[in-house]
C-alpha cells in the first residue's frame, strides 16, 4: 500500500522569512565546512558563505536539488547562560514585535 503524505498536508503561511526555514548539518570543524563547501562548488552548486554568526557558528548556505535550504555548520564554541539570556531576550522582543503587529504572521 503507498500513502500519499503530500496530500494529508497543506502548508500553512505563518509569516516567517524564507530563510529561517532550512536543515543545518553540523560537523567536527572549521576546515570541513570549507571542504565541503568546496565539494559542493564544484558540482556547479552556488554556495553562500562562510558566514562567522558571532564567534559561535561557522557556516555556508545552499539549496540542494529539490530547493531544500541547506545549512553545513561548526559551533567553534560551547554555549553559555549569557548566551542564553541573551536569547531569551531576543526571542521576547520578537514575540511581542509580532503581537504588537510590527511583523509579518
């Protein structure tokens, strides 16, 4: 027997940018982002990047064939309570953005 799963669901527009939805693969370092990123070019696939996200993470960016957004990633160091707070903080101001009607969804 074949399930459709396609057809049991819909997507539903939530208002969220395009970039925040994608998969992010991690790996053992610096150099392997690179090494992959290079691997990835040279099948004529664009990739954006390296991106330093504040010290924390090392990444690059693509689409793989069947336009699914895709994240190879190094988190060059361990996350802290600050980094949590700050966070937490973000995240608040975001929601009550949202609520306040000052974004999209």
């Amino acid at each position: 027997m074949t399930i459709d799963v396609a057809k049991d669901y819909a997507p539903v527009p939530d208002g969220l940018e395009w970039w925040t939805r994608h998969v992010a693969l991690a790996v053992d370092s610096v150099a392997e982002v690179d090494a992959m990123a290079e691997q990835i070019r040279r099948h004529g696939v664009e990739v954006r990047g390296p991106i330093d996200h504040e010290g924390v993470w090392y990444s690059v960016y693509c689409f793989d064939p069947n336009g699914v957004h895709l994240e190879i990633t190094h988190q060059s160091r361990p996350l802290t309570e600050q980094d949590a707070a700050e966070a937490r903080t973000a995240l608040h101001a975001w929601l009550a953005d949202r609520a306040a009607g000052e974004l999209p969804g």
